[in-house]
C-alpha cells in the first residue's frame, strides 16, 4: 500500500538509492535534510524535501506528523569538528523517535551497522548501540538493520579501492590483510528497507544483512582487480600496530577516513551467519563476484 515515508539520511550512497525503490514502489518520499547539507537526491517524481533542525522539537514533529513512517539512515564514518559520533547515531535517532512519538506517527526503521550488537571497541559502535536502544525502548513499531559492508554503484570502498589499483603501484593493507567480510549489495539493502515497511512480522526485530559470501580483506582486493581484467591486486602490507600508532598520534591528519576507530573496525572484520533477513523479505542475495564486474564497466 502507497504510504508517505520521511527520510532522514537520503543524500548518503545508500539513501538515494531506498528513495529509488520507494517511488517504485508506489510511495511517497519526503528527504529531511540539514541546513547547509547539499541536496543530493535525484529528482524523482514523488519525492520532495525539506530542511530539519534536529535540535528543534516542534519543527521536526511538523516535518513528520503526516508521514506514518519514518526511515534513518544518518550515520558518519569519521568525526568532524561539526558532527560527533554521538550527535549522528544518539541523539539524532533520540530527535526523531520523540518527534514520531510526539507526532502519532509508529512505524520507524533504523540503519544500524553490523557490529553494533558485538563487542568492537569503539566510539562508532558504541553510539550505534545507543542509537539502537533508544529505537528499542520508543514503543514504536521498529525495525533495525545491521548491514556489513554495503557495495554498488557510486559505493565509497569498490571505487576507492578501483581508482588505487589503477593509479598507484600498490594498495597499502593495514595488517595481514585476512580479516574477513561479507560484502551486500546496496541494492539488497534497500529492498530489506522497502519491503519491511508494512510487514508486521518485521515490528520488534533486529536483522543483519550480509553477503552471500565471505572474502578476506586481500580477496576483496584481488575480486576488485580482476574484475578490472588484472590476476590481482599489488598489496603491500604495513604492521596494524604501526598504523594504529600513527592513527593515535596524529588523529585528524590520517588520510581519507581511517582513524582509530575505523582501523579497530577494519581489522574486527564484519561477518555474521544470519542470513534471515532475506528469506523473511523474499531477497535472493547478489553475490559480489558476480556484480562488481558490472559496476566496475560503469
């Protein structure tokens, strides 16, 4: 059934692609966006936009109060001196839980990150965690999910890791490069999101949403290349000990988005053998060999 769904999160990678579906499928999208954020979705007919304050209650409840669901994908990889880890993942899920709550609205679907529900030590699962448990306790109709790493068109880790094969004379792996993964593709995650909205079933639970398949870090790297038409990719592997150090002394001057947080991450791997989300929802999984020679031809 056609329904009106607020975004929170659209312009990211993942988001403009579940604003995609959604029209698809019939709804209509409202992307809620900061002030001063650039509006990065695609102009799709069915979809509007507005800018939110977070920090004002009575004007995010007036942004939602027609909208019966409520999607949040707000998440940040690397703190900024603008947005800390705990604004993004805590408080901001706070924000919008009271506002569906002040608001009459129930349903409310959560991007966590797969992770969040273990043991890593950091600052980003750690408000992930709370982000999750402020959803849990709203008394809404809630649905979380857990993605591993999310691939696709425009993703940030195939076209980085592309562009480094291509133009450097190696890629520079943090450790032994054998942490491993379950790549999903973005398309996958958004169907989960899509097809959850109105299936009661769905209301109260938490899902992972990983790969068919596990690669090592090195396997990704040498999938990548040759779906480039290269045997594999040239590594060169640096100590994590070095590379931690080096994150702990100089923090914010770190290339890209590695920091000591991403790098405890990265070596934790992202893996989980629940793969229930895509037999609840009707998903056949896309398997990374097999897709990421399309993308990477685009």
């Amino acid at each position: 059934m056609p329904m009106n769904v607020a975004i929170a999160g659209g312009t990211g990678f993942i988001g403009k692609v579940i604003i995609k579906k959604l029209v698809e499928s019939g709804h209509h999208v409202k992307a809620l966006i900061r002030p001063g954020a650039l509006l990065k979705i695609a102009s799709f007919s069915g979809t509007e936009s507005q800018y939110v304050y977070y920090d004002s209650p009575s004007q995010l409840v007036n942004s939602v109060k027609d909208y019966p669901v409520i999607i949040n994908l707000i998440g940040i990889i690397r703190e900024t001196k603008e947005t800390s880890f705990d604004f993004a993942h805590h408080l901001i899920p706070m924000s919008l839980v009271k506002a569906a709550q002040d608001g009459g609205v129930k349903r409310f679907l959560q991007m966590s990150a797969l992770g969040a529900g273990g043991k890593i030590d950091t600052e980003y699962m750690e408000t992930k965690r709370l982000g999750e448990n402020v959803v849990k306790s709203s008394g809404l109709d809630y649905t979380i999910f857990r993605p591993s790493v999310v691939y696709g068109p425009d993703d940030h880790l195939t076209s980085m890791i592309a562009k480094a094969i291509r133009l450097a004379p190696f890629f520079p792996v943090i450790g032994d490069g054998q942490y491993k993964f379950q790549p999903v593709s973005v398309f996958n995650v958004a169907d989960a999101f899509v097809r959850a909205i109105d299936k009661p079933e769905t209301f109260g639970k938490t899902y992972d949403i990983a790969g068919p398949d596990t690669f090592t870090f090195d396997e990704m790297l040498d999938t990548v290349a040759k779906a480039m038409g290269k045997s594999k990719a040239r590594k060169i592997h640096f100590p994590a000990g070095l590379i931690m150090l080096k994150a702990r002394l100089f923090g914010r001057l770190m290339p890209g988005p590695l920091s000591v947080d991403t790098i405890k991450m990265l070596l934790a791997g992202s893996t989980s053998d629940d793969d229930a989300v895509f037999g609840e929802l009707g998903i056949t999984p896309d398997k990374f060999k097999d897709s990421i020679i399309e993308y990477i031809k685009k």
